[in-house]
C-alpha cells in the first residue's frame, strides 16, 4: 500500500493550490483519512481529517479556507487551500487508516507548499 501526495507548490498569499493524496495497492477498506502539516522548526499538525461517514474536522487556522474532499471510489482525496497565508508555508503530509490484511496507519511522501511573494 502506497499513499502518494501531489499538488504543491510556490503561490503567492492570497492564492489558491489544491493537493491530491491517492492510494495505491492490496486496499480493502479505507476509514479515515487526513491532512498534516509540518513548517520547519515546528511538529506536524492536523490540518483536517474526514472519517468514512464523511464528518470533516478542520484545524481552527485553517477553517473557512480549506476544504477537505474525498473520492472512495478513486481512493483519493483532495485538500483545496484558498486564501493560502505565508503561515501556511509547510510540507502537506496525507496520512490514511487503511485495511490491506490488517488495519494500518500508512503516511504519504509528503508535498511542499510554499507562500510567499
């Protein structure tokens, strides 16, 4: 099982990216699903996760910006950043609770987004 992230980028503040996070291989069954991120000098932190029922939790600094999508038939899902901050700036991580033979926690390859002018 691979998860593979994909979508990021330099844009500027006030502009938008949207990230992809597909998985791949032997998958029964995904649950949940999420976003991290990681700036440098800080530890990782969720940005959003969507649970298989489709409740979506949002991180407050990203509220009313970001918008957490998922297609189970695709097994992907999608991170659309709007009105992106320099504080944004981080490595976007996805990160998956997936059933192959037994239940496990697998994590992308992880994306760089920077904003800045």
């Amino acid at each position: 099982v691979q998860l593979q992230a994909s979508g990021g980028g330099l844009v500027q503040p006030g502009g938008s990216l949207e990230l992809t996070c597909v998985a791949s291989g032997n998958i029964f069954t995904i649950n949940r699903m999420a976003w991290y991120r990681q700036a440098p000098g800080k530890q990782r932190e969720l940005v959003a996760l969507n649970t298989r029922a489709g409740i979506t939790d949002y991180a407050e600094s990203v509220k009313g910006r970001f918008t957490f999508s998922r297609d189970n038939t695709l097994n992907t899902v999608y991170l659309q950043m709007n009105s992106l901050k320099p504080e944004d700036t981080a490595v976007y991580y996805c990160k998956a609770l997936i059933y192959s033979d037994k239940w496990y926690e697998y994590w992308g390859q992880g994306t760089q987004v920077t904003v800045s002018s």
